[in-house]
C-alpha cells in the first residue's frame, strides 16, 4: 500500500461480508489473526452485541414540581420507561406501553413496537396528565387519559437579535429598560432617540467606518441613564476556500467559503465606551488593563447601576481578567486578575474548562475557580475590593465543575476528581461545602464515574455510577442523609459476557516523573489467546481540551477501538501528560508543547504492559487518531519511530499555524518557533515506519490544506506513505475509513493480504459502524 489511494465517495456505506456463516458468539483462537472470520466479527458489532446488557437506567427527568423522577430501563428486547416517586420509592411504567405504541403509529405512520418506541427520553407535564417525547426532530405531547398524540410547535428563538457590527441597522434598536429611548446604529455611530417618536436625544462622533460601534454590544445601565457599547477596529478575516468536486445535486463542481482566523491573525479590537444620554456626553475606558484581547465579554451592568462589568481574555491565555468600570469616571479596576506562567483554560467545555464564575449579592461577593495553587479549585472573592476573602476547596485533587450555587444556605454541590485515593483519579464524583470552605460532605463514594440529577429543589439527587468493566447502577437518594431511597437499576451484562464480549482492562504505569500514575485501558479481541503474540494498536487523541480514556460503561467503547481488536490486536487508550483533568504541572506539559502529546509517558506504560505479558508485542506497535489525534499519531513515526512503526492519521491538523486560533494560541501561545518545532509539516523528513494520511475535502474543522502541506513536504523529502483523500467529506470519519484502516494495519502488521473487497460475495449494505 504505497503512493496515492484512488478518490472515494463520502457516501459509501460500510462493507459487510456477506456469504461469511461463521456464528456471532462463535469464540476459535486461532494461529493466525486477520482472517475474514476476525474481519465479520468486528464489522457485526454492533447487531452481536446490541441490546445484550439490561437493567441499566438513565435519561433521568424530574417532574415540574419535583416529587418525581421519569426514566428508561433498558430490558430484554428493547427498553420501558418508568416513574419513581421519590418520597417512598415506589415505582410504575410511566404509561401505557401499547397504547402509546399505537398513539404515535397513528399520529406519525411509523411503525412501533412496545419496548422500541422511537424516543429516548420522556418528560411528565400537566402533573402526570401528559407526557412530552420528541424524536426525529420532532415533538410530541401525548394525554394519559385518551393516549392522543399531537405534534407540538418548535418554539421561536429567545433573546435579542440584531445586527452584527457597525453598520447601517436601519430602525432596529435597543430599547432601554424604562422603555423611554431607543439605542441604534447610524452610520456606525450609536444614536439614542426617544422609543416611538424618533426624536433624538444623543448622537456620537466618533465611529466610522473601520472603527464602528456594534448594535449588539449595546447595554443599557437599569436606570436607563447610561449605556455602554464596543466600538470595534475588526481585524482581518481569514477565508479558507473550498471545491465541493462530486455535489450531489450537479454535475459541476461547487466552490465555497468558510471564515477561519488561525494562529497570529489580527483579532477585533473592542474599545468599551461610556454614554451618559441625559448629560448628551460620553467616556471612553482607557484599555490599560485590557491592551491586547483575544476575546472581551459582554457588557453587564450591576443591577443598582454602581459599575460595568466585562472579562477580558489576553492574546496568549495568559492573563485573565474580570474587570469593572466606575460609569461616571470611566476608571477601570481589576476585580479579579488571573496571571499564570501557561495558559488560563477559559472554556468550560465537558467539565474539562478551569473556569467557573458566579456573583452574588450583586457582585459583592464573587465565587471564582483557579488553578493558583496547582489543582483547579474554589475561591471566594470580595466583589468590592477584589480581595480575596477565602479559598474554598482545597487540596490534590480538582474541582471538574459546579452543578449548583445554594446562596441561601450558602452551600456549593460541585464535582470533582481524584479525591478516592484508592480510586481513578478521573473518576467524577460529587460533593457539598459551604462557602467558607467548611462542611465537605461527598455525595457519591461508589468507585467509578458518576453523573447526577438533582430534583428541582435539591432535596433528592439520581446518581448513576459505572466504569469501564462494570454497568451502571442508578439510585435515587436523599440530599440530607444521602441515604438510598430506592435503586433504579443495575445493570446485568452477563449476555453480552456469553456473547464474546470481553471486558477492558484498565492499567496503570509510572510517567516520564517517577511519581505520577498514567491511566489507560487494554482491550482483547473475543477469541482472545494469551499463548499468541498480538502486535499493539494505540488509539490516540491527545487534545489538552479533556481527558480521553473511556471512563465510563459503553459496550462498543469509542474510536473503534474494540472493533480494532477484533482483527487480531490488542487495543489501548492512554492519558498521558498534557491532557487535562489532573494537575496544573500534568497539563502544562502541553504548553507551547503540542508535538509532546504524552509520548514519553506513552511508551513507558506500553513497556510497563510488555513486562507484564507476554503475547504484548513491541517490536508491532501501531497508532492511530483523527484531528488533533491525526497530528500525534504521525507524530509518533516523526519523533519516536524507535518505538512506533505505523500510523494512520485522519483530517489531522499537522501544523497548528493552519489550524483554528482558540484551541491552538490557548495551548501555544501566540506564534513563535515553537510552533515549528511540533510541525509535521517541518518535520516531515524525519518519517519512518508505514503511515497512511486521510484528508476530507469539505473538512471545515480543520483546513484540508494542512494534510495536502504535509503530504507535499513528504513528497519532497522522497519519503513513502498512502493518502487517501474523500470527495465531500467533513471532519467525521466514516466506516470506509474505519475498514482502510483494518487494512492498512492487518498489511503492516500481520504479514496476511486484507480481503479483495471487490469480489463476488462481498457487498456494500447500509450499515454504520459507528
């Protein structure tokens, strides 16, 4: 498999072998792996292990009022949906199973069963009278009393809108809280006029064109006197271009455009400036504490009206600030001001983000998160003078996210990780502590990773806990005692065990440190045989957005690392150093560092398998990921082709120059040589070791462009390598590649020939792998 792979279409279904009759549970170690027995089992996943575990409970909904929980169970043949009272625990179907079956066929033409019916999720209105479910984009209210089922209009969108800059807005405008005047745009310059009569009260000056004032920034002091807004220089827009080869829809090609700024582009510059309407004056805010923004908030008023409040990001994620305006002086003061020597993580996505915010009082006191002290923890801010009154959670572990702020009783339920010390310290957990750092109560101590849903008024929690060898187990309990009420569910996999099915093993080896543990999983093939030899297939994706270990129960696992197996490997997911969710120190490794991706980490947990057994095969390690995954998984050939000798590598971003500017500048930094340093592209002629590159054409995730410099800078290096490239592709990988990638690593690795997918007997059918 060497040179150009021929283009193939996005729409092709996943392959199935057809005329294979080797038995779904039939389980035959054999000598030799990669065979089209190996290759049926990991293609039919999906429909030989579908609906094999039971009992499991989730999707859990309270009611309006509170006194009760509605969920799906998973049961033999599909699942059922229950209802559990949460003072006495006691339990019923939510509904009538057949007639709701026979409600919706009637409503919708669709055919259902009573255990599959097409929604997942139910919510109880009209206490109990009626039930809420939607499916297929669609959404449904269906009365208990008659089982009629009437399709629900889609809500209008909330909020405001308006125009996105400084230009002309027409009539369009804000109106300000007492409903006496009218902010718009005119002529890039905020026009203030009396609401319904068009007379105008104030005009500025000082906008133009290039330097604009923007309609949607503008923010109304409440006693409507003030009002604020950016004036903003916009920076330059990058256009990445695209040629759509094979549209579905015409014969021609289509060309289109997607705004994409990447590292070291020229941002927007936001000016905050002061307008005082009946005084007909204005303040501009010196920019002293905000010189050079990647990002600033919206404006937010106090309610009383005594400051303006924005959070400034600074270009390179270094410093961030919550700062706040005095509105009659314009003086600017840092209310709170968060330096570190990396990166301050401001996105709170997943529970993964170091950022939580919370005012109270009105901003007189401030809940704040931090990683100051090396752990992401809690503190608790004096909102008028910026001191720092106390830190409210503290010690080796880290706070993952807040799920609820009680200021009445002054109480925080958050969740946090690596609290059990004889537990994963990625396993979520969730707790109670009063603002002043006393009264740590857990609210979870089961050992595996938790989920919650607390009632409406926090008096009853659902907690439902699994890891990645064991289903879930669903309870509902009392907030005050934390004292069961009733279990909901536990899960019985024992089916899917008879089916083959094997369970990952989770490991754990020192890192690069001496000190720190690195987690990570190992899963088998079902006809697994310790007396064989298994060459190693690591599935990586080393974003320090997350961690990326499975934590919790899921049969097929994710990134096709079970089906992987099945072919006659032995399939690993690992965390390494750089990723999130641990220390500070464990993710700065990524800083200014993204070519390090865990490999040194990486490679002392394989080694720490190999010593245990004996059929772990280091002298065959392959690796594999798409993304951010797609740029470590070549790198491991660049950097470490001592140790890794074949790589597939999907839609990476091989250069993160080329990539989107908030993932790449908040772990790099602003441009430098650094940057080179982690480049594919810059490092192409050090490639040893078999690689296949992917690179989808319509990817708008990450700029195509980046695999097509990679495979140029191969090219002039004369180095050897497959690529692969899709017509009308996205960012998602597709069966097909999951099936080149088989075969990609079954010819690397298992001195067997893949199958001759264009024989007679092998068909396309319309299935998904994923």
């Amino acid at each position: 498999m060497s040179g150009f792979t021929q283009f193939l279409h996005p729409r092709l279904p996943i392959l199935l072998l057809l005329g294979l009759l080797i038995g779904p549970g039939l389980v035959n170690a054999q000598a030799t792996q990669g065979t089209e027995e190996d290759y049926h089992r990991a293609l039919t996943l999906q429909e030989r292990y579908e609906g094999l575990v039971v009992n499991v409970a989730d999707n859990f909904v309270w009611t309006e009022a509170g006194d009760r929980v509605a969920y799906r169970r998973s049961v033999e043949g599909g699942h059922e949906f229950v209802v559990t009272d949460r003072s006495s625990g006691a339990e019923e179907r939510a509904f009538d199973h057949g007639r709701m079956a026979s409600a919706l066929e009637a409503r919708t033409g669709g055919s259902y069963g009573e255990l599959t019916l097409p929604f997942n999720s139910v919510e109880l209105v009209d206490a109990g009278g009626a039930i809420e479910v939607a499916f297929s984009g669609d959404r449904y209210r269906c009365t208990l009393s008659d089982y009629q089922c009437s399709e629900m209009e889609s809500g209008g969108g909330g909020g405001w809108q308006g125009g996105s800059g400084g230009g002309e807005s027409g009539d369009q405008g804000r109106t300000s809280p007492d409903g006496r005047y009218e902010a718009v745009i005119h002529n890039h310059n905020v026009v203030v006029r009396k609401a319904g009569e068009g007379t105008e009260v104030y005009r500025s000056h000082d906008g133009s064109e290039g330097n604009a004032y923007s309609l949607q920034s503008i923010s109304w002091a409440p006693d409507s006197r003030r009002l604020a807004a950016y004036r903003i220089i916009p920076g330059y827009e990058r256009l990445v271009h695209y040629i759509e080869s094979a549209p579905s829809d015409q014969l021609q090609p289509r060309h289109s455009t997607v705004s994409y700024t990447k590292p070291g582009d020229v941002l927007d510059v936001r000016q905050p400036v002061l307008f005082d309407v009946e005084a007909g004056s204005q303040t501009v805010v010196s920019n002293d504490l905000f010189p050079n923004a990647y990002s600033m908030s919206g404006l937010e008023w106090r309610e009383d009206g005594r400051e303006l409040v924005f959070e400034y990001n600074q270009r390179g994620h270094d410093t961030y600030r919550v700062i706040g305006v005095n509105p009659a002086t314009g003086e600017a003061r840092a209310i709170i001001n968060e330096e570190t020597e990396s990166f301050f993580y401001y996105r709170p996505t997943s529970g993964s983000g170091k950022y939580f915010r919370h005012d109270l009082d009105d901003g007189r006191e401030i809940i704040w998160m931090s990683e100051r002290d090396g752990w992401s923890h809690l503190y608790l801010y004096d909102g008028e003078t910026g001191e720092l009154k106390n830190q409210i959670t503290s010690g080796e572990w880290v706070v993952r996210d807040v799920e609820h702020v009680d200021e009445e009783n002054r109480q925080i339920y958050f969740a946090a990780g690596g609290m059990n010390e004889d537990q994963d310290p990625y396993f979520v957990h969730f707790y109670r502590i009063n603002f002043d750092g006393t009264g740590l109560t857990a609210l979870t101590e089961a050992n595996g990773t938790h989920s919650i849903s607390f009632s409406p008024d926090m008096e009853y929690y659902v907690v439902s806990w699994s890891r990645v060898d064991l289903p879930p187990v669903a309870e509902l309990r009392r907030t005050s005692d934390r004292q069961v009420v009733a279990e909901l569910g536990r899960g019985d996999h024992s089916a899917l065990l008879a089916a083959g099915w094997q369970e990952p093993e989770v490991f754990t080896a020192l890192g690069r440190d001496g000190e720190t543990e690195i987690w990570g999983i190992i899963v088998r093939p079902s006809n697994f045989d310790p007396s064989l030899s298994y060459p190693v297939i690591e599935s990586i994706y080393a974003g320090p957005h997350n961690n990326h270990v499975p934590k919790a129960f899921s049969v097929h696992m994710n990134r096709g690392i079970l089906a992987q197996a099945e072919l006659g490997f032995v399939a690993v997911m690992i965390d390494g150093m750089g990723t999130s969710n641990r220390s500070k120190a464990f993710h700065d490794v990524a800083w200014k560092n993204l070519g390090d991706a865990g490999f040194p980490d990486r490679i002392l947990w394989h080694e720490a398998v190999a010593e245990q057994y004996d059929y772990y095969d280091l002298s065959r390690v392959g690796i594999y990921g798409g993304s951010a995954g797609g740029q470590n998984a070549m790198g491991a050939l660049l950097f470490h082709p001592d140790f890794y000798h074949a790589a597939v590598a999907d839609n990476g971003c091989h250069d993160n120059r080329m990539d989107k500017i908030w993932w790449n500048e908040l772990w790099m930094a602003e441009v430098g040589p650094h940057y080179s340093e982690s480049s594919n592209v810059d490092n192409a002629h050090l490639l040893e070791g078999k690689l296949l590159l992917t690179v989808a054409e319509l990817d708008t995730n990450v700029d195509p462009s980046s695999t097509y410099q990679v495979a140029d800078a191969l090219i002039q290096a004369g180095k050897e390598f497959d690529l692969l490239m899709v017509p009308g592709g996205g960012h998602a990988r597709g069966a097909y590649h999951e099936r080149k990638r088989f075969d990609f690593f079954v010819d690397a690795f298992l001195d067997r020939t893949p199958p001759d997918w264009n024989r007679d007997g092998i068909a396309f059918v319309e299935e998904d792998l994923d």
